[in-house]
C-alpha cells in the first residue's frame, strides 16, 4: 500500500529478493489517492523486464490507512490468493525479511505473522526509534495485552502477513478506516480464535513523512481494546467483533435461566416447549431432570438437536411454526417476547399448546432499572450487543406493560419475581462480584421496578376448562354452546333442564 510515495516506491519494490520473487503470485499496488506521482512511479516499476505481474490501483478518494487495507484484501480474495502481505510503499520495512515472513503461514503454523520491532526492544533505539515512540509502543502494548490477554512482544508494526481464509473469516467491513485498523484487527483475530506469530525484523526511520498523529492514535487503540472487552460483557454494540449465536449459561448464577431453571427443578417431569432456545443449554439441563424437550429458534447453532428431544427451525415473529404440537405441560419462554414486534400473537398462540392446567414460565429484561433509567436521564442512551438495551429488542417492558401484556394476551399470574444486576457476568465470579451480587439482591427485594434486572413470571391461562364426558373443554365454547357432547343424540332436541 502507499500514499505519497513517489520517491520511496520504486527502490522498496526493488529490494524485494530475486530468489523470492518467482514465488509471488502477483503485487498489489493500491495508490491512496496520493497527491504526487505515486501512481505513474507504480507503473513504471511494473512495466520494466523480470518483475511478478503487478497490478497498480489508484483510488480516486482518500480511503485512509484502514480502508486502503481493506480494499487490498478484497482484492486478494477476489483474485483467489492464498497469502497477502502488508508492505509499505514508504520502505520503512524491510521488504529483504519476505521469505522469513510468509515460511510460518507456508507451513500451517500460523494465521497471521507480524514483524516486530519490539522482540529486541533495544534494538528499535539502536534503528532510530525515537524515545517518546519506543515508550509509547511498550506501554501501548502492555495496556493492550492486559485487556487482550495476549502476549504479543508489539501491537503496532505495520509489517504483517495473513491467511487469506483467515481474514475472510473477520468483519473486516466494520473496521475503522484510520490507524487504528491494525489493532482492531489483532483483537479479531485474537478473538476468532486464530494464530499469530511474530518474527523479529529491523527499525529504520528515514526520512518518510510521518501521517499519523500519536496522541490521536493511542486514544483510538485504548478506546479499541476497552470497547472490545466491554462488548464481550454485552455493553455496547461493537460491530468489528462479531456475535456469538448462542447464549452462555452458568447453572447458579441468578440469571433469569437460572432461576427458570429452578422452577422447573421443583416440577415434576413433564412435556416441555422451549421457545427460543438457542443453543440448547437450557434444554440440555431440563433433559437431565427427566423432561422432555421440543426447542425451538429462528437460528439452529451447532449441537442444538443433540441437547433437544426435538427441534424446529422457525421464525418466532411469524408465531409458532405448524408441526409443533400440543399438549405441552410447560412452555418456557425465556428473554424471547421482547424480541417481537407483536408479542401478544405469540403468547395467545402459547395457550393453544398447553394441556389443561400446563404452565408458562417467562422472563423479560426490566427497563424501568437504574441502569437503563440512568443512560436515558445523562443522554447516553444506546443499545448494546445484550442486557436490558440489547439491539435487537423491538419492545420494553416494566412490571407495569408486563403485566398488562400478560392480562391482555390471557394469562392469570402466578408469581412474578425479580432478579438482581448480573455482577457475575460483568466482574467474573471473584469476591467483589460476590458482594455486589448480594447487595443487589436486596436491593431488588426492597424496590423491584428499581432494581430489578429481569423479571420471572409463571403464568396460567386466565380462560378455564371444563370436562364434559371425559374430553377437556373450553369453558367459552360451553357458554357459547359451540360445544355437543359425542354421546347426546342430535336428532332430537334436548330438555331444556339446569341444575
């Protein structure tokens, strides 16, 4: 890549080594719309005798350091290569340490491989690293590796060769276009799980134009890698880290599964409809405790059927899908309603697949907490990627609409209860989270609609029914007289008798 590059170009391209260029697919040169001869330097480079094909490129438009690396990417995949390497058009890498760069990802032992400067940190000094830059890298690094739980000797070189699977694998699309594009993409690939290695490789500063602005640029990494681990607690949005599909579930932890979980402990084992299941975690310990389990989602996440006696892929917002059956002794409806646009439908429909005295165990977040109220009273409201806020809720609910709802759909309320603040899932389960779990507890039992994070409702259904020769009946469709035994005559009318 290269912006204003005319005068550095050519000889970094020269100093790629001849035995390793008859392995080079092709060269990229992508022109970030530079304001000199970038361009017309490019091509005269690659019109000259025994050079790799080479493919130059001129954005009309300025896309910035991140987005210049995306479109080359692209174009990478787009053109069916295995490997890409990042290799500034300024020479401030050493384009002699190709071979060195690429052998990991060659021999399988990596997903991506950077050169750093900081393997032997005395070294960048000794290369002309100014001090300010070499303490701001080491200390950038150790913030960014205490966040990241990595172990990387530098976050910042700009000398990186990737997997080209690998990076199909990242939302590359959501990443910043700015400088900070090279941290957030070692967050996702940290994340994704993949393997990065680093080989040590030279300093030089000469006399290229430096185009990013330090201060500017650590508040961007930081702000990068603090957003990353506040979305993995599902504060925020974060779109440059994907989502994982299912949820996690940790027996005990006071969530609104936990507590549904318990519920259904203490009942005896029975026919179970689980709408919006997930992944199956919840279905999984229901199945433990003798019950027998339909799940259903909109989503089938890998291993779902095998934690489900049964499963059927649906989209909830079009209500139950056919085929699901009745005679349901519990439905579970666990932080579901909030994801429709009409909930009352889905909740009616609900009724209709219970057996005559089954249950309805529901969950939904609070929006009347403190923390929702807060961020709306300091104008900071937003979603995030879960919790009360999460993005992808269409309706809010406090104790008040719940039970509105609830009445409205059909149901008689049996219980509804309130759970405190997931500290657990915020903190991890050390001591403080211990404390601030139980002072949040109660909390909750003293003021609910406040405190309350989620509430648990257990519901029946308002409409009662009847027998009438050995068959469950509606009490509405005897009053409507809808209703005729199978075993009275029809071809004579009845005695007009009540007793």
């Amino acid at each position: 890549m290269a912006y204003n590059a005319e005068s550095t170009l050519e000889r970094t391209l020269d100093r790629i080594p001849d035995d390793f260029r008859p392995r080079i697919a092709e060269i990229l040169v992508l022109d970030d719309a530079s304001q000199d001869g970038t361009f017309a330097a490019g091509r005269r480079w690659s019109q000259r005798p025994g050079r790799p094909p080479t493919v130059v490129m001129r954005h009309t438009k300025n896309l910035g350091y991140g987005g210049n690396q995306k479109a080359g990417y692209a174009l990478a995949a787009r053109r069916g290569l295995d490997i890409v390497v990042l290799l500034h058009g300024d020479g401030q890498y050493a384009p002699e340490l190709l071979p060195q760069l690429v052998a990991p990802l060659e021999r399988g032992e990596a997903d991506a491989v950077f050169g750093s400067r900081m393997m032997h940190p005395r070294d960048a000094l000794r290369g002309g690293m100014p001090l300010y830059k070499w303490v701001g890298n080491r200390v950038l690094t150790r913030v960014e590796n205490g966040l990241l739980g990595t172990d990387l000797s530098e976050f910042h070189s700009g000398y990186r060769a990737y997997r080209v699977d690998a990076l199909d694998r990242l939302p590359l699309a959501h990443n910043s276009d700015g400088f900070d594009f090279d941290t957030q993409i070692i967050v996702q690939l940290a994340d994704a799980g993949l393997r990065i290695r680093e080989i040590p490789i030279p300093t030089h500063y000469g006399d290229e134009i430096c185009y990013v602005d330090g201060l500017r640029y650590a508040k961007d990494v930081v702000k990068d890698v603090l957003s990353y681990r506040l979305a993995k607690k599902g504060f925020g949005t974060c779109e440059w880290i994907p989502q994982p599909a299912g949820y996690a579930f940790k027996e005990g932890d006071g969530s609104s599964h936990a507590l549904l979980l318990d519920r259904l402990r203490g009942l005896p084992p029975g026919r179970v409809l689980d709408v919006g299941c997930s992944g199956g975690l919840f279905a999984e310990r229901l199945e433990a405790l003798g019950h027998q389990v339909t799940g259903i989602d909109a989503v089938e996440v890998d291993g779902v059927r095998d934690r489900c006696s049964r499963f059927l892929l649906a989209d909830l917002e079009q209500g139950l899908p056919e085929g699901v059956g009745d005679g349901y002794d519990y439905v579970v409806a666990g932080d579901v309603i909030e994801h429709l646009s009409r909930p009352e439908r889905l909740l009616t429909q609900l009724q209709d697949v219970l057996r005559p005295e089954g249950l309805v165990l529901l969950s939904v977040p609070n929006i009347g907490h403190w923390y929702a109220r807060l961020r709306i009273a300091l104008g900071l409201f937003d979603y995030d990627r879960r919790g009360i806020l999460d993005a992808t809720h269409l309706r809010f609910f406090s104790r008040a609409s719940l039970r509105r709802t609830l009445r409205s759909a059909g149901y008689d309320e049996l219980s509804l209860t309130a759970t405190g603040a997931p500290f657990w899932s915020v903190l991890g389960g050390g001591p403080l989270a211990r404390v601030l779990g139980l002072l949040s507890r109660g909390l909750t039992r003293l003021r609910p609609t406040l405190f309350g994070y989620q509430y648990v409702a257990q519901l029946t259904p308002h409409a009662a029914r009847t027998v009438v020769a050995g068959q469950h009946v509606p009490v509405q469709d005897i009053l409507n007289r809808q209703f005729v035994p199978v075993d009275r005559p029809t071809d004579r009318p009845a005695d007009r008798v009540a007793v």
